[in-house]
C-alpha cells in the first residue's frame, strides 16, 4: 500500500512526523503506556483511516491527545472534579471523558458520534513535542491491528502495521506498557471506565471519594452505541434501501441513483465515488443532519461489507436497531 517511515526521535524526525499529520497522514509515535497510532483528530478522513490500518470491525472513540490542559479545555468540559484530576495527573497515563465544548474541533468519527471527548495529554517527551509541533489534537488509539496486543515499542508497531501507515516515530520502548486509565466526568460521582497506568486509589486518594464502575456509563468497548451518552438518531433507520419512499430522508453512497430520490426530505451522500474511508469520514454527521431534517425515517443505500464498510454497517445496524 505505502512505504513506512521509521523516523528517528530527533528535530528532524519530528518535524516530519507533525508535518505528515498536519496533511491528513497516520504515524505510530510513543506515549508513556503504549505507541499510539496518531492522526489528525479535527480531520474525520484521517480519523477513517486509523480505524481502516486497524481493521476495526466497528468505530471506537478514540482518545483524543493534546499538549496541555490548557489545550484540553477547547475541546472539553471541565467540571471542578476533572480539572483537579487534570492538574494532578496531567500529563500522564490517565484520560478524561468529559463532555464536548462548544469549541470543540474534534472530528464526529473520532468521538464515535459521542458526546463526550476522551482527552489525554501523554508524559513521553516525544509525544508532548509531537503534539505541541502538530498544533491540533492528535487522536490515537494503541498502534496494533485490531485483536492483537498494544505495541510497547516501533518493532511491534512494524510487525502489526508495516505498509499500513505513514511512519513510526521510534522513540524506543514505552514505559508503563498498559494503556491509560480511562475516567469519565459527566456529572456526579466519576466512574472507572478502564483501570490503566493511574491507580484508582490514587484517584479515589485525591477526589476523596469512590470511583463508581459498572458500565451504566457506558465501557463496552466493542458496542460504542451501547454508551449512554451516545448519539442515536430520532428517526428510523431503513437500512438497503432500494428506493425512497415519500417523505424519507435519504443516506445515499455511491454513484447509482434511487428512485423516488426526488421526493426525499433530504439527501445527502456519504461518497459519490463509492470510497469508504470518505464514507466513514461524513456518516455521524450526515446521520445528524439528516435526522434534523425531521424526517421519520432514514432510508439508507448498501454499502459493501469491505474495509472500512464493515463498521460503517455496524454502526447503521445499531442505528436500525436502537430503540
Ligand atoms: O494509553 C492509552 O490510552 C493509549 C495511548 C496511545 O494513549 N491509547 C489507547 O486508545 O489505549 P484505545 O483506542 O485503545 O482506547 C480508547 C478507549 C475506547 O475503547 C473507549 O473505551 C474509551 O477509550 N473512550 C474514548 N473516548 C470515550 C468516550 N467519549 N466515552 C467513553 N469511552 C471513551
Ligand atoms: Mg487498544
């Protein structure tokens, strides 16, 4: 597909790095728990093709990474318990789920249709100087292909994701070797959504309270649309449709028309060209859009089972389903 840079941890690598995710690219680089696998987190079409290297089957939120607090707080929502965990933790192997400030910059795909930002800013001094370089969020999740296990150094990242991705910025092996802990602030008592390199006790030491578990708050990591707080569209999803009936919003890809495509409330389509990655980019905001168009119903093309048409078919059926 591409040849993979390994880009060695100094100015000039660096440099290279940021500017490849500045245009769009992907690059593995290391943070204290595990290489993440980086893009451009306010670019959606990046955002598709982490979860294309990956071969994930359906879409993950992924963290959302920045160089301080202070950028954080564009994105996100600080209620007076995540700011204290913030400046306590920060930086450091512990992320944040918090709610999206109106400022927020981060791609719908990247949030997987959430409300809520899972936000870190990482301790590896490559990372913070990949971030600061990079001047936007970076979202990543660990650099391995789905089901294999979190890379802790640029071999494994190789071995799992060599002609995939863009470069690797090899900084040598990562530190904490398990991912971040994973906190969610949405109001009342915070809840352990993942235990990771932060102990619980330390966090439960400075809250002075308990962490709430369980996964009311959503965890299951492989069902984003069972998350409480996630988007389901008000309207029915109608899923291989053929044709639209009057009075339907229309989700339409590829080049083919539908008839009766005239008499839809709305229209829009995920990629004229059939290109998936396209596709994944737009389908939470154009679900959104279509659904403020008041319509009942969501009348939806196919969309091929290959690539990256496998989460996107996951995400509709949940769509379909969720009621
Ligand atoms: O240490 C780490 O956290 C590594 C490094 C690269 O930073 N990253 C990582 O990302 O482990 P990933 O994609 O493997 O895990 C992200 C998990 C998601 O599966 C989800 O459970 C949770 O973070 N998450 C992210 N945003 C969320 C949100 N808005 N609500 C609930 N969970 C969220
Ligand atoms: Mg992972």
């Amino acid at each position: 597909m591409r040849q993979t840079e390994r880009l060695a941890a100094d100015a000039a690598g660096l440099a290279q790095a940021a500017a490849i995710l500045r245009r769009g690219g992907l690059v593995a680089f290391p943070t204290e728990t595990v290489y993440g696998l980086g893009a451009d987190a306010t670019d959606a079409e990046a955002v598709a093709r982490i979860y294309a290297a990956k071969e994930r089957p359906s879409f993950n939120p992924l963290i959302a990474h920045v160089d301080s607090f202070e950028s954080a707080k564009k994105q996100g929502l600080f209620d007076e318990t995540a700011a204290r965990l913030a400046e306590a933790f920060w930086p450091g192997p512990l992320t944040l789920v918090v709610p999206v400030a109106p400022t927020c910059m981060i791609s719908d795909l990247a949030r997987a249709g959430l409300d809520s930002i899972g936000l870190r800013v990482p301790a590896h001094p490559l990372a913070h100087a990949l971030l600061e370089q990079t001047g936007r969020p970076v979202a990543a999740p660990s650099a391995n292909r789905s089901g294999r296990v979190s890379p802790t150094d640029a071999d494994h990242v190789l071995g799992d994701l060599d002609g995939r991705i863009d470069a690797v910025l090899d900084g040598g092996a990562a530190q904490v070797g398990v991912e971040s802990t994973i906190v969610s602030c949405l109001g009342g008592t915070p809840r352990l959504l993942r235990p990771g390199g932060v102990a619980r006790e330390a966090i439960e030491a400075l809250i002075g309270a308990k962490l709430e578990t369980g996964s009311e708050a959503g965890t299951n990591p492989l069902a984003p649309g069972m998350l409480a707080s996630h988007y389901a569209p008000r309207a029915q999803v109608r899923l291989n449709a053929t044709n639209i009936r009057p009075g339907e919003a229309a989700l339409l890809f590829g080049a083919e028309p539908l008839s009766g495509a005239e008499t839809a409330r709305a229209t829009l389509n995920l990629s004229k060209n059939g290109d998936l990655v396209e596709a994944a980019a737009h389908l939470f905001s154009y679900l959104r859009q279509l659904d403020a168009s008041g319509a009942a119903t969501i009348a939806v093309s196919s969309i091929p089972e290959t690539g990256l048409g496998e989460a996107i078919n996951d995400r509709l059926r949940r769509a379909a389903a969720e009621r």
